[in-house]
C-alpha cells in the first residue's frame, strides 16, 4: 500500500520497512514537527473557555464581602 507524504506529496511505501511513515524522509517529519510545535497545525476541538472575567464589579465585590462574617477576615 502506498500513502502520499502529508508535506510533499511524494508516494510511500505503508510497510514496517518505510522507517519515517508517513514521511517520505527524515527531513518532513521535522518540518511537520516544527509546524506542531509553532502551533502552525492543531486538532480541532472547542475552544478553550477563558476563565478571566470579562468586567470586574466592584460594588458587587463589595456587597459579596459585606456579607461575610467579621471572622472570615480574621486570620
């Protein structure tokens, strides 16, 4: 069976002989790599949520404090 290589497109040979499978050469497994490691390639999923708040409250943040219980001050 043979497979294109997923950076140049030159055919390989699928068989536990073709040492860099997929790759055709030891130089596009590197370039491929590179590119997963300067986020060039990625698995599609969901977005990561981000767990910064978007705009800070402070009179909230003041009422959330003024019902706490003078102890939870305390140390």
């Amino acid at each position: 069976m043979e497979v294109k290589c997923p950076i140049c497109a030159k055919q390989v040979v699928w068989a536990p002989t073709s040492e860099y499978r997929p790759f055709c050469s030891k130089k596009c497994q590197l370039i491929d790599l590179g590119e997963w490691a300067a986020e060039d390639r990625k698995i599609a999923g969901k977005p990561a949520e981000d767990a910064t708040p978007k705009r800070i409250d402070v009179e909230e943040i003041e009422a959330m404090l003024a019902q706490q219980s003078d102890d939870f001050f305390k140390h």
